[in-house]
C-alpha cells in the first residue's frame, strides 16, 4: 500500500471517528471524547509505525546479510580457484 492511500485510509479513518464522537455524545463531552479518540488514533499510529520500522529493519538485516553471504562465498571461490559465474 503506498503512503498516499494510507494517509487517505488514516484520515478518513479520523474523520469517521470525529464525527461519530460529534454525533453520539452530548455538546459538553465532545471536546473530552474527541481527546480520548485523537489519543487513541495517535497510539494505534505509533504502534503501526513501530512495527513498520521494525519489520522493514529486519528485513533489511536479511538482505545485507544475505548480500555478505554471497560476497563470501565469491570470495572463497576466487581464492578456491573455481570457475565464477559473473552473470
């Protein structure tokens, strides 16, 4: 899912919430729902993004360490004297 559609799902996600805020609670405790959501919103944000980050980190430890593996094994050819395949 690229960046643009996901911040469109988040904001109408937001907004879907703001207005059922606006629409089920009395006048005087919408400003303190509309807090509690916006909070709620920000920590399932923040939980998402960390596991993001995290994922995409480990992913890119397997390709780097994918990537020396197969250095090191080059290596270990050229100094074996095998045939290298340069394709």
């Amino acid at each position: 899912m690229n960046s643009r559609r996901t911040r469109s799902l988040c904001a109408g996600m937001a907004h879907a919430f703001l207005a059922a805020c606006e629409a089920l609670v009395t006048p005087e405790r919408v400003a303190d729902e509309m807090k509690a959501v916006s909070e709620d919103l920000f920590g399932y944000l923040d939980t998402f993004s960390d596991s993001m980050v995290a994922e995409f980190l480990a992913e890119r430890d397997r390709w780097i360490a994918s990537a020396a593996s197969a250095r090191a094994e080059t290596v270990r050819q050229i100094i074996a004297g095998d045939e290298i395949d340069t394709r």
